[in-house]
C-alpha cells in the first residue's frame, strides 16, 4: 500500500515535469519564431537592397575620330556664323579651332574665332537633336555669350 505522502509527492512530480515540458517545449517555440521574424526581416532588408542596387547601363555607342572631328567643326562653325550674323563677330572673322569645348551647362559647348586683331570664345547652347539641322537652321544654335581673349565680356543674350 502506499502512503498519502507518496501519491502527494508523486502528484506534484508529475505537475513539475508537466510544467517543465511546456516551459522547454515554449521556449523552443518562441525561439524559432525570433529566429523567424530576424531571417524574414534580413531578407525583405536583402531584396530592398537588391532592387535599389539595381543599375540600369546603356552603353554610347563609340564615334571614330573622323566623325567626331567633323561634328565639333559643324558645330563650331555654325556657332560662329551665328555670332557673325548677330553682328558681334566681323564677317571676315574665321574659326580659329574646330576643338569643341564642354561646359556645365547640358548642350551649351565654347569654340574659338578669330580675326587678324584677336580672338573670340563664343559660347552656345545647342537646341536641335540634329546636326544636319544645326548647320542649316539659324534657331537651332542660340549664342549665349561671347568673351574677347583677355576676358572682355562683348556679348551676353538677353533673358
């Protein structure tokens, strides 16, 4: 026969580990869904990087060293007939370079003219998307300002 003491302790045995059960068997569960929530967490952080890294590239095609050469002559020259025909430029002015120069302005490039008394830097914005037309249409190179050699301002565009 058994004591009332022994089914007592027993009982409390069986409640302990019972109660010891749901705290590991809960502990598990709780650690696996932290883990879950981290790794979907990292993840969805992993894609957003991806796609804002994202880069598109295009590639520009090459121009030979011909073709660029004659396109900084037309532009140039139809730069500086346009300063001659605004009258700041003499008629009997010439191109001094056909080396086209960049600015920081998008499509407004600086060439050179020259007469027997100095030298001119015009400087023009380019309208047209096409150079066949740049050096047919006068509306298509707009002279934005034109400096002499040691730096006197002639000509700025009105605003």
């Amino acid at each position: 026969m058994s004591l009332p003491e022994d089914d007592n302790a027993q009982r409390a045995l069986k409640r302990e580990w019972a109660a010891a059960r749901i705290v590991v068997l809960g502990g598990f569960v709780m650690a696996i869904a932290v883990a879950g929530y981290f790794g979907y967490r990292a993840y969805q952080q992993q894609r957003a990087a991806q796609q804002a890294s994202i880069v598109h590239t295009t590639v520009v095609p090459r121009i030979d060293a011909k073709s660029l050469h004659d396109i900084e002559v037309a532009v140039c020259s139809a730069e500086v007939s346009r300063a001659k025909e605004i009258g700041i430029v003499p008629v009997y002015g010439v191109l001094a370079s056909p080396i086209l120069m960049r600015t920081n302005v998008q499509r407004r490039f600086i060439c050179q003219a020259q007469t027997h008394l100095t030298r001119y830097f015009i400087s023009a914005d380019f309208l047209c998307d096409k150079l066949d037309a740049a050096i047919h249409d006068p509306r298509c190179v707009s002279v934005y300002r034109i400096v002499t050699r040691d730096g006197k301002l002639i000509y700025v565009r009105p605003e």
